[in-house]
C-alpha cells in the first residue's frame, strides 16, 4: 500500500543497517533499520525514536518492523516504510507514521473494512483516483477514508485538535487532498459509519 507524496526513485546505496538509539533497541519493540545509512536517514530515525519516548504510542503501534528509506514513498506494506522528507515537523512526520500503522489495522479487519467501503461509495460515489487527489484506485481512495479518519482520531488524542488540524490543512495541499478535504467537510458522517463497522483505532477506542 502506497501512501504520502513525496519521493519516488529507486533503492540504492548501501545495503539496510540496524538502527539503535544509546540504549540499544528502539521503544515499544520496534526495530528501525535505514536503507542507505545516510546521515538524512539517521536524522529521521533520531527524530522518530524521541518521538517514541515522548508519546504513549504503543497502542499506535500494529507492527514493529520499521525502515528509514530517504527515496521512498511510504507505505505500510511489505514493511512499514518512511521517508525523510518530515525532518523539520515532528507533528507530521508523526502523523504519517500512523497513518501507514493504520493500514496493518485495517489489514486485520478485513471484512469490516469491505463492509465500511460499500457503504462509503453509496455516500460519497465518485471519489478521485491518482495523485494528488486520490488513492492509486478507487478502492484505495475509498478505504484511505477509513485510514485518514482513523489518523485524525489517533492525532488529536496525541497533540490536540489545534496541531492536529494544521497537519490535516497541509495535507489538503499535499496528497490525497480531495480525501482529506472530505473528511473536513463531512467528518462526523464518516465516523458515524467508520463506527458502525468497528473500525475505531484501539487508542481511541
């Protein structure tokens, strides 16, 4: 599953390098590994690791393999993936490290996911599919509003509504802008069903 807008280009470089802060493993017992060791890379990883020790993410955290790839797209799949293109915002950087967390939850509810999708279409038929717009389809463009609903959710309970709706306004101008543009504008109709499949995030919940 690709997500986000930045990045593009192939993986080169040195081969993957475990990535560890003073104390050995990163918290909640996730493993970081860097694509290329670059020092943008390790500044990412420094920046995701005092993140880690700075807010209770464990119950953010469905999968514990995490990589540092500074060509990357992210994505959550076959290995959670982020990119360095955050560096300087820690509200998005931590935004966007939900966000791909959440597509291993929704991977887990499969068939609440697919109940949630029909019903979405009937509501909201059309939604925009490519970049910057939508999703890679039109079933990702409707399951991203499960995902970005969920990530709002996660975000607000972390950093308030206030940073919360500054990441959510860049995003607007970013990727999936016509996405996130529908959860501004209908937030509580895409809650009402995103809640009726079960499909709260377990640190909202």
């Amino acid at each position: 599953m690709l997500c986000g807008a930045c990045g593009g280009g192939e993986k080169g470089g040195a081969g993957p390098t475990t990535a560890e802060n003073a104390s050995g493993a990163a918290p909640f017992g996730c493993r970081i590994t860097l694509a290329h060791g670059t020092p943008i890379e390790e500044k990412s990883r420094d920046q995701l690791l005092r993140l880690m020790k700075v807010y209770p993410l464990e119950p953010y955290i469905y999968t514990r393999e995490l990589v540092i790839d500074e060509n990357a797209i992210p994505h959550s799949h076959v290995v959670l993936t982020l990119h360095t293109r955050h560096v300087k915002d820690d509200d998005q950087l931590l935004s966007t490290f939900i966000h791909e967390e959440l597509h291993w939850f929704a991977e887990a509810h499969k068939d609440a996911l697919a109940a949630a999708v029909t019903e979405l279409r009937t509501e909201f038929p059309g939604l925009p599919v490519g970049y910057p717009d939508g999703g890679s389809s039109e079933q990702s463009s409707y399951e991203h509003m499960v995902i970005i609903w969920g990530e709002y959710e996660d975000l607000v309970k972390l950093v308030g509504a206030q940073r919360a709706d500054a990441v959510f306004t860049f995003w607007e101008n970013d990727h999936y802008r016509a996405l996130y543009r529908l959860l501004r504008e209908h937030r509580p109709r895409i809650a009402e069903i995103v809640k009726k499949h079960g499909l709260v995030p377990d640190a909202v919940k």
